[in-house]
C-alpha cells in the first residue's frame, strides 16, 4: 500500500521563495501535497477550515515564515500552538531571519525548528528537501 502524500501548509508572501520551495519538493522523493497560503489571516483560515478554505485538509507539516503581512509568522505560530486542536502539527519556521531574538522567540512559542533560508539557492533547495525527507520519512506524524 502506497504511503499517502505528506500534506504541506506553506505560509509565505515571498512567490519567488514560494517556486523554490515547490521546485525542492517537486525534486524530492518523498511523496507530499503542498497547500500555500500568502499571509498569516488565510493561514489560520486555511486550518481552521474557513471559506474560502472549507475543504482544506490538515496539513502534517507547516513552513512558516515569519514577516508577513496581515499577520506575521509569530502571531501564527502563537495562535497554532495554543489551539488544542492545532498544536500537534510540526511548524518549521523558514525564515530570512538570523536575529537572536527570532529564534528564542519561535522557541518560546513552541516552533518545532527554527531555519534561516540560505540565499544560496541548492543550499535552499537542500534544505528544503531535508526537512521534508524528516518529516516525510523519519519521524511519525499523527493523521
């Protein structure tokens, strides 16, 4: 029996780093459906199932940025994390931001990884691949 697609939730306003991350996945072994959403408001509409998002499925795995507009990553990430409902879904922060302060703060606010995007772009496109290839392969993930 075929396993099923890894179902993605990228959250991110950048359509250029929204093709490198479609690109890496695409490149990838590891089965996987991805779902964007530009902005943080969508986001939470997107896995609260709201219109125009009714029939959105869970995702398994988020990747969020965190600058925005609407509402940023962290406003994201806080309101995924202390909804009972949403909190077991893995959320990778994959962000241009190196800043200390980002990092403590998605940790505090129970990120389950923290990235900086590489500018480099087979470094981007690697990383990509390696945290679905952990996601997708190595770790259990609840369905």
């Amino acid at each position: 029996m075929p396993t099923p697609p890894l179902e993605v939730l990228v959250v991110e306003d950048d359509a250029g780093d929204v093709l490198m991350i479609e690109e890496a996945l695409e490149a990838n072994d590891v089965p996987s459906r991805l779902h964007v959403v530009s902005d943080g408001v969508e986001a939470l509409a997107f896995l609260r199932n709201e219109e125009p998002h009714a029939e959105a499925p869970r995702p398994q795995l988020i990747l969020l940025d965190l600058n925005m507009p609407r509402m940023d990553g962290r406003e994201v990430l806080a309101a995924v994390k202390g909804d009972d409902a949403l909190r077991s879904i893995p959320v990778v922060v994959l962000t241009t931001s190196a800043l200390d302060e980002d990092v403590l703060r998605s940790y505090q606010l129970h990120a389950n990884a923290f990235v900086t995007k590489p500018v480099d772009l087979d470094q981007f496109t690697s990383i990509v691949q390696q945290i679905e290839s952990f996601y997708g392969r190595t770790v259990r993930l609840p369905r």
